[in-house]
C-alpha cells in the first residue's frame, strides 16, 4: 500500500520587491500489509449506503451505526442552486466562481466520507469482516430513483466512500468485501420471504407479508448483507 505525505518547502529572497515562493513535493511510502487471516474474524458488520441513510451498519451483536443524510442533501441542494444562477450569467467572473464551487463540493465530499468512513472502522473493530453494497452500476440505477434524489444518487462519490473504508479497513486489520445488493431491502432476514412489496420506499419501512417483521428499510438491508459475509466466512471454514 502507498501512504502519501506531503512536504511543504519554503523558500524566499531577502531582497527589494522578492517574492515568496512555495515548492510542494509529494512522498510516496510503500508499506507492506499482511492480508487479514478470514479464521481470525469475530465480528460481521452488514453495510447498506444510500440516500435515506449515508450509512446503515449492523454488527454481529445487533449494535447499530446510522449516519444521516439530510444535512448532505441540503448541502447539495446549496450546491446545485448557485451553480444553476452562476451558468445563467455566463460571465467570465461567473465561471470563475463555477470552478471555485466545484471544489468547495468536492471537498465537503471528501472530508465527509473520510469522517464517515473512520466512524465505522472504529464502530467494526479489529477482526472484523465488513460486508458492504457492489455499487457497480449506481448511474444506470438511477432512472429508477425520484427526480428529486436524482442529483444526490449520482453526484455522491459512494465509491470514494467504498474506497476510504476499504483501505481503511485493511490498516485496522479488517477485511472488506462487496456484495451483490440484489434484494437485500426485500427479503426478510427472519423468515427468509422476498417479495417486491415488503418494502415500502415512501416510508423507507419493511414489513415481512409472511411473518409480519417490520423494520427500517436500511436496517433490513444492512441485516442481510451481514447474513451474506456470514455465509461467505462459513464457506471459507468449510473450505479449509
């Protein structure tokens, strides 16, 4: 794994009218990380992401991690508005000013994910197994997501959030591994029934038409993804 640093070099002139210059220079540091050892796991945490909740985590004991996104969406929302009456002036200060939002959206993205990413290596813990959502194909998904949720689903960097955990993860001695959230919201991880109306996204609520189980529609899916890193740990044993 690369670590970066980045070294600041400070050099001047003591002369009339000189000018100060800054010389950055990025170090790279390789440092060799042992895979983590699947027998040594205790500890499987399901992780759903998506626009009710950034991130939905359950643990092995049934301990919870919510991290809201309503400030996020507001946040964007902020975002999407200026950068809607910058591109109507189209001045050359206006564009100027496109470019600096940009960044300052950036930014918040990536400083949040860092936050959000370190809440849940500290909340899973060493020798643990983080099951997480395969969000290949997130863009092509959201012609089935409201139009009002369709800026947030698709301009949210999920997968630099899946990569801060990922490397993350692997420093604090976690394993991470994605999977396949096809019917992880509709699926009853009591019972075991799927069916499309267990899930209610207006109320984000899941209630099992089978065995009546109600629950948060993120918790739901959080539970049965942590069902599937327990179902890959056992074939793993049972491979061995």
């Amino acid at each position: 794994m690369e670590v970066g640093h980045l070294v600041q070099l400070h050099w001047s002139r003591k002369k009339e009218n000189s000018i100060c210059t800054f010389l950055y220079l990025h170090i790279s540091v390789k440092k060799e990380i042992p895979d983590i050892d699947e027998t040594s796991v205790k500890n499987v945490v399901g992780v759903d992401m998506g626009m009710n909740f950034l991130v939905t985590a359950i643990d092995s004991k049934d301990r919870m991690l919510f991290v809201g996104s309503r400030h996020i969406k507001n946040k964007k929302a902020q975002y999407k508005r200026i950068r809607k009456q910058l591109q109507q002036r189209q001045t050359p200060s206006a564009r100027r000013r496109l470019k600096k939002i940009g960044n300052r959206e950036n930014r918040f993205q990536t400083d949040l994910n860092h936050k959000v990413s370190k809440a849940l290596i500290r909340f899973a813990g060493k020798n643990s197994l983080i099951a997480l959502e395969d969000l290949t194909g997130i863009r092509s998904a959201t012609t089935r997501v409201k139009r009002k949720n369709r800026y947030y689903s698709v301009s949210w960097a999920f997968h630099q959030l899946r990569f801060f955990i990922e490397y993350k993860a692997k420093r604090a001695g976690i394993k991470v591994i994605a999977f396949d959230p096809k019917y992880t919201s509709q699926k009853c991880p009591k019972c075991g029934h799927t069916e499309k109306v267990n899930r209610n996204k207006k109320t984000h609520t899941f209630s099992c038409k089978t065995c009546q189980y109600t629950s948060n529609d993120d918790r739901i899916g959080a539970m049965n993804l942590r069902t599937k890193g327990i179902e890959y740990l056992h074939n793993v044993s049972v491979q061995a």
